[in-house]
C-alpha cells in the first residue's frame, strides 16, 4: 500500500519592506496569508505578470488575512510588503519543488 503526501503544497515567505518573484506560467496558488501588524503603512501586493491578485490597502485592521485563490498563473509571480506588512504565498511552484 503507499500513502500519498497530502503535505505537498511548497511557500514563499515575504517579509516586511521586501519583494520577490517566483514560479512561472503554470504555477498553483493555493492560499495567500497576510499579517499586518499596523495599519500605517502596511500594504501587500500579489501579481500575475501585471495582474494583481490580491492588494491589501494601508487602511486594513491589524490582523491576519487568508486568501484562498486556487488558481493557476499565466506568469510569474510577485509578491511585495511594505513595512508592517508580511505574506506566506502557499501553492505548487516550480522554484521550489
């Protein structure tokens, strides 16, 4: 019998004031988390290619986001947090399997 890893799903960590790109066309997101630890200056971008997925404004609560998007990309992927601000970008990503 074998057992099928249900734990398969790889993430990028994005820190305050701090940008990055990964994956490409093709790639899986799962999930979006974001932490925003103050409301001054604490905005997160997710981009597909120039596509925004998920923008959180400098005006959301203090608090814990999860965005669950299931979607595929038709590009690479950008991820962007000012200061205030930190995501975890959940999904199956070519760069890191």
């Amino acid at each position: 019998m074998s057992i099928a890893n249900v734990n398969r799903y790889n993430y990028v960590a994005v820190g305050a004031t701090s940008s990055t790109s990964f994956g490409a066309a093709g790639a899986f997101i799962h999930r979006v988390v974001v932490n925003v630890a103050s409301n001054s200056e604490a905005t997160a971008t997710l981009k597909d290619g120039s596509t925004t997925l998920v923008a959180i404004p400098a005006t959301q609560p203090i608090g814990s986001y999860s965005v669950e998007l299931n979607v595929a990309t038709s590009g690479a992927i950008t991820a962007e947090c000012s200061q205030n601000a930190s995501m975890t970008v959940v999904g199956l990503f070519s760069d890191y399997a």
